[in-house]
C-alpha cells in the first residue's frame, strides 16, 4: 500500500473544520502541531511592534494514495483556502516508507473492499 503525506497550514479557527473534514474523505487519523508561524506574499501587519495574525496551525495526515486527492481537495475547500489571500495552504508530498500502521491499513483495506462491491 502506498501513502501520501497531506500537510495542511491554516487559521486555527479552521482546525477542527479540516481535520473533520478530512476524515469524512477517508483520512483514518491526524496529528496537529499548534501555533505554527509562516509569512506569505505579504508581511503581516504590525502594531507597536507586535504581530497582528490569528495562530495558525499544522494538520498532518497520512493516507492511501488513492484518496489523497479527494482530501486534498476537501481540505482546500473546507478552510476556504481559495477565498482570500493568506487563508491557508494544503499539499502532499510521496511517503517512501511507514510503520505502525497496522490499524490503519486493516481499516483502509475494509472500505477499499467495500468501494470494489
């Protein structure tokens, strides 16, 4: 079975609404790494030398590479990456190797079974 790692950087307002959403696409799990810091195209806003930004957050998901489009996609659309500027940043990269999986890949197993009937 091959992986694809989907990493997602976003408000954290949005945290929970991803990681929700990814799972009703098929992500069997997460990890969420909290108060992440990133700069886009456009510095952020200062006041009195602070910065004006909501905490973003990190959301790492590790999936069949067959359903790793349709969360990608579900992700983007459920933190409403496409709406504005900034909003937030979801992408894959190819995993080699993984272990420890075991739950996950009885369970992906089970519903690839169930899709082929």
């Amino acid at each position: 079975m091959k992986f694809k790692l989907i990493i997602s950087l976003a408000q954290d307002a949005y945290t929970d609404v991803i990681v929700d959403a990814a799972r009703s696409a098929g992500a069997t799990g997460a990890t969420v790494i909290t108060s992440v810091r990133g700069e886009g195209l456009e510095k952020k806003k200062t006041f009195l030398g602070l910065t004006v930004a909501g905490q973003r957050d990190m959301a790492l998901f590790l999936v069949e590479e067959h359903l790793a489009a349709n969360i990608l996609e579900t992700i983007c659309t459920a933190g409403e990456f496409l709406q504005e500027p900034g909003r937030g940043v979801v992408f894959q990269i190819d995993i080699e190797d993984a272990i420890g999986l075991e739950t996950q890949v009885k369970a992906l197993k089970t519903s690839l079974e169930k899709d082929e009937l």
